[in-house]
C-alpha cells in the first residue's frame, strides 16, 4: 500500500494544456498511470545486473500520424523522459549535486522542478543514500497531430525505485510530462507528478 505522497505541479497555461491533451486526468488520482499498480517487481537480481530499461509505448494519438513518425516519435520522448529520470533519480551516490537534474526541461519547467526537488528528483534524500535501483520504468506517449506532424505530447509514467542507505525503502513517482517543440527539439514545459513510498 502506498503511503501518504506529494504532488508537484507546475501551472500551465490553459490553451497548452488542451495542446497536451487536457482530457487526461490528474496524476494525484492514481486513474493515470501506465498500467495497474501491482507491487514494485522483486530486487534480488545481483548488483551486477544490467539497469532496468524503460518500457515505452504510444497511447493516445489525437490526428494522423504516420507509422514511421509514431515510431519515432515514441522514441524520441521516451528518451526525453529517461534523460531526466537518470539525472533526477539515478546515477552515482551519495550525491549532493543535482544541477543537472533537468535535461530536457524548458528554463521555467526546470527552475520550478528545482523548487520541487523532494518530487522531482533525489535531491532530499541524495546524502543519505548509497544506492537507487530502478525496479519499475514505464511510459506511455499521447500525441496531438496536426497535418501529420505532432505538435504537443503528454507522456505518462511510472517510476519505482530501491533506495538504500541511511534512507532504505521503494519510492514510486508517477505523473505527467507535457512536451512541445522548442528550437527543433521536444521540451518539458509542465508537469503533473506525485512520490510516494511504497514500503
């Protein structure tokens, strides 16, 4: 069971939001996620093991869009996502410095991650821990195209990890990332995402 969580949201303007298909619903329910919620899968796996590669997939597609760009497009945000997860949550410890916590954020979306940091990354608990493990990484992309071009996405996702240390426990953060186009690229601009522990 999962115990009490914080939720970080961070203020978009309404018309993005429609862009970043709105119809979706908060995060904070608990009706957003992946897939069901079953416990995080067992971490007795050596320490030796490869890391948990993240499972990505498209959702919802508003518009036409090709094959090949759907694709690409799962990829490309998928990469988006997992770049932030890296920064935010893995990686080396312990660690004080998450400076580069928000690869792929948009100066405001990271500035406000940052003020978020207890949800939007380890930074809280980064000196007490010696290790974090992912043992759940999903996402799911939705996409608004038009003229067979995406042009905002929202990519769902769940995240478990193992944190062990003076800190030992299963975190789950899960949320919404809202994503447009910015000087060629897909960027954070807004996000919808609570933490909370598992055990």
């Amino acid at each position: 069971m999962v115990r009490p969580r914080r939720c970080a949201r961070k203020a978009v303007p309404a018309t993005a939001l429609a862009l970043a298909l709105a119809a979706s619903v908060s995060a904070c329910s608990g009706d957003d996620e992946p897939k069901a919620d079953p416990a995080p899968a067992a971490s007795s796996a050596p320490s030796a093991a490869a890391p948990l590669e993240t499972t990505a997939r498209l959702g919802r597609v508003t518009g036409r869009l090709g094959r090949p760009e759907r694709e690409r497009l799962r990829s490309t945000i998928a990469g988006v996502v997992d770049a932030w997860i890296d920064a935010a949550y893995l990686g080396d410890f312990p660690r004080t410095d998450f400076t580069g916590a928000f690869p792929g954020f948009t100066k405001g979306a990271a500035a406000d991650a940052r003020a978020d940091g207890r949800s939007m990354s380890n930074e809280r608990v980064g000196a007490r821990v010696d290790d974090v493990v992912a043992v759940r990484r999903e996402v799911v992309v939705d996409a608004l195209a038009t003229r067979k071009r995406a042009v905002a996405v929202t990519a769902r996702f769940v995240l478990a990890m193992d944190l062990e240390g003076d800190v030992q426990r299963t975190d789950r953060v899960r949320g919404r990332l809202f994503l447009t186009r910015s000087d060629g690229a897909w960027k954070v601009f807004g996000y919808d995402v609570d933490r909370g522990v598992v055990r």
